[in-house]
C-alpha cells in the first residue's frame, strides 16, 4: 500500500501539481505518438508534434478524443503497449453502439486503486470499516473500482455485486458494514426495502459512495435520511479509468479530481474553445500516467464547472461540481434544453420518491414529454379528485423548472421497475421513427 497510497499528494500547493503534470504532460504525449498510430494520425493531420507540447498549457494544441474514436478504433487501435503487458479489460455496456473496451497494466491498477483509495478515505473510511461493494462486478468498473480501494485501504471488502437485495440486507446486518457503495438508485432502493423489513436501527452504515449515474441534491439528502449516513458523490468512466477519477470529501460542494493522474479542461461543447475557470461547459480529460490505455483530450459530454476555491477539507486539488447534465444526453423538446435531473428534483421537492419514468414522444410534428411518478407509499391515493389535484400541482412545479408543459401521471407504488445498476429513466420514442 506504502507504494502507490500517497494521500499527501492531495495536499500539495497548485504550483507543485502545475509542476508535476508539466513534466507528465510531456512524457504521455511522446508515449502515445510513438506507440498509437490512430492518435499519431490525428495529431498529424492538425500539424501537432510532441516537441509543440512544453507543459500542459499547450494541450490545447492537441486534438480531442471522442466515443466515436473509441468506437472507430475498437477494440486495440488506441492501445499504448504490447497486449503481453496488459492485464485486464473492462468495458461499458455497449447499449448505444460498439462497446469500448479499456486496457490496463498492472501499473494502471495500482493507480486506479489508489484513487478509489482516496474516495473512501475521503469519506472517512479507513482500514477498520466494512466496505460493502454492491456495483456491479463483470466487465463494468464500478465493482472492481471500489474493489481494489477497499483493499489498498485495508479495509474488510464485501464484494456483493449488484442484486438479490435478501442477501445485500443479510450480509449488512450480519457483518456491519459501515460504508455503502452502489448507484444511488439502487442506494434508494436498499433504503426502502430496509424500511419494510423493520431492521433499519440493525444497520451500522456511516456513509455512503455513490455514482454511476446523474442524481440530484435532494435525492442525496432523501437517501442521507432514510439510510441514517452522509452520501458521498464520485466520478469515473470506462474511458479514463473507472470510479475515482473525483470524488467528494466532507465539504460535500464537488468532487476533487486527481489531477497527479488526471488533467481537467472545461470547453465549449460547440466551438470546442477552452473556457476559464468557473465557466460552465463540457468536462475534458488528459490522463497524465496511464501507461496501456492513455487518452488524450477526451470529451466526457459531462457538463460541469471547475473551481479552486479552498476547500475546508484540506485537499489542494481542482474541484468539480456535479455534473448538470450531458452534452449529449440533453433533450430539446419544443425547442427547450430539458435534463433529467431538472425533473427529478421538482419530483423530490414535493415529496416524491426518486422512482419515475420520462416518455418522449412525438405527435404529428409536435414533440411530447410525460412523466410517470410512482406515489409515495405512505400517502397513496386511489381517489380520483385527489389524483388529479397532485398531477395539477406537478405539472406547474414542472412548468416553472422547464418552461414547457409536460404530462404527468401518478401511478401506484413499486408499479415502476427497480434499478439494481444505472436506472433507465428516459424512453425517447422519437428514436424509433
């Protein structure tokens, strides 16, 4: 652990970082133009050298990296090293295309863990916690992630994988684990069938590691108070390395990037222009040391903002707000940028459990929107008047958020289908025509 855990890297002032990813900056730029003919190309064609590049300053030299790339160049077109020093794959799912496969050496391990050693630290884990890994294993980052930082932390690790929730209550009461990690829609989940079972005063959990997936203040603060804990957010994907990327400490005010490993650039997702700190626009990563799998100027489509601003928690390195959306995930309808999340907060405002369901549609030429929210268990109602004055009252909560009027219909409790990994919340039927 003495290896690879140096926490107090976290804590050195901005001029030494700045120093340190200068001279990483300059290296990784040499490695993957000497050994990733498809980013060679890219560079190529912009007229870019690695002699162009002194510091990171000069990054914005160089050119992005997009899903389509990954895409394009599957499955070892952006390998840096020989397959023999690679040893493990993960993968996103693949739901939207070709799936991309990331590689990694055990170096690139070592780091990754390391990193997601620093979240659970930063949440107040340390070697005599229980740290109940309920991400799913596989292919996906999210287990293995929290996985190797429970273990380099020292910690007792469940790795329960996502699923049969009997056995995940089971092994909480019966171990005491103390530090939760899963998507917060299955944390949501977790917490209900909790509470129906009766043992909530059995659980001995602290805190809580969530992402995965957009979720919103007010659900954190719904999860924080039906689980008893403090709901900690963090950052990752497949892409740049996994969960750990960022993460948030006891400030809860954004998520700390590990910017010895990881360069963070906030760009217009139009122009592409570099914008100054505290803009908001779309998140861009650099990884700074990654050896088999080592992206340059990638585009997350995270929507985000970048901060300096001192931290309480001691921690020097850049914050990053909870991403607002995505560039790519947005959805226009009627000629209005409408994120999911705008809608689950007003859901979660006026009481409503994070249980829903958004419908887009289109009518002729006219775009459609409606949203199906469970009732909550505790007020239902099958009293058609009394339905019909909570949908009222929805869709004005609805209309001041959005601006346009969106159809709502409350359903009865547990009618809408569970999430044991990333929760399915839009079905965009314009797609299909």
């Amino acid at each position: 652990m003495e290896r690879y855990f140096q926490p107090e890297v976290e804590l050195m002032p901005y001029e030494e970082i700045r120093k340190l990813q200068n001279e990483k900056i300059v290296k990784q730029v040499r490695h993957v133009y000497d050994h990733v003919p498809y980013y060679r190309a890219k560079m190529d064609e912009k007229g870019v050298k690695p002699e162009d590049i002194h510091s990171v300053d000069d990054i914005k030299k160089l050119p992005f990296l997009t899903k389509d790339d990954l895409r394009d160049a599957y499955p070892y077109g952006l390998v840096a090293v020989p397959l023999t020093d690679c040893v493990r794959i993960q993968s996103t799912s693949g739901t939207t295309g070709k799936r991309v496969v990331a590689f990694y050496t055990q170096h690139d391990i070592d780091l990754w863990d390391e990193c997601c050693a620093r979240a659970i630290v930063a949440a107040g884990g340390t070697k005599d916690d229980v740290v109940h890994v309920c991400y799913g294993y596989g292919l996906f980052t999210g287990g293995p992630g929290l996985n190797g930082g429970s273990h380099m932390l020292g910690s007792l690790t469940l790795p329960m994988s996502s699923g049969n929730t009997e056995r995940q209550i089971q092994f909480m009461t019966d171990l005491g684990s103390t530090i939760l990690c899963c998507t917060p829609s299955y944390a949501a989940y977790l917490a209900e069938s909790i509470h129906e079972r009766g043992v909530i005063d059995q659980i001995k959990l602290k805190a809580g590691i969530f992402g995965a997936e957009a979720w919103t203040e007010e659900m954190r603060r719904d999860i924080e108070k039906s689980l008893r804990i403090k709901a900690y957010d963090i950052y990752g994907l497949t892409e740049i390395s996994g969960p750990g990327v960022s993460f948030e400490c006891s400030e809860q005010t954004g998520m700390h990037i590990n910017e010895d490993h990881f360069y963070a650039e906030i760009i217009d997702p139009d122009t592409g222009e570099v914008l100054p700190e505290g803009s908001k626009g779309e998140l861009v990563f650099t990884c700074l040391d990654k050896e088999a799998f080592p992206l340059l100027r990638y585009r997350t489509r995270d929507i985000c903002v970048l901060t300096r601003k001192k931290c309480s928690c001691g921690r020097t390195h850049v914050k990053m707000s909870k991403p607002m959306g995505r560039s790519d995930d947005m959805m226009i309808i009627k000629g209005v940028n409408v994120f999911p999340s705008q809608i689950e907060a007003v859901l979660i405002n006026q009481g409503y459990p994070a249980n829903y369901q958004i419908i887009v549609d289109r009518v002729g030429t006219t775009d459609t929107i409606g949203v199906f929210v469970e009732q909550p268990a505790d007020r239902y109602t099958t009293d058609p008047a009394e339905i019909a004055t909570l949908e009222s009252h929805l869709v004005q909560g609805l209309k001041n958020m959005l601006g346009i009027q969106v159809k709502v219909r409350l359903v009865e409790p547990k009618s809408i289908a569970r999430s044991e990994g990333k929760a399915v919340r839009v079905i965009d039927k314009r797609k299909l025509y």
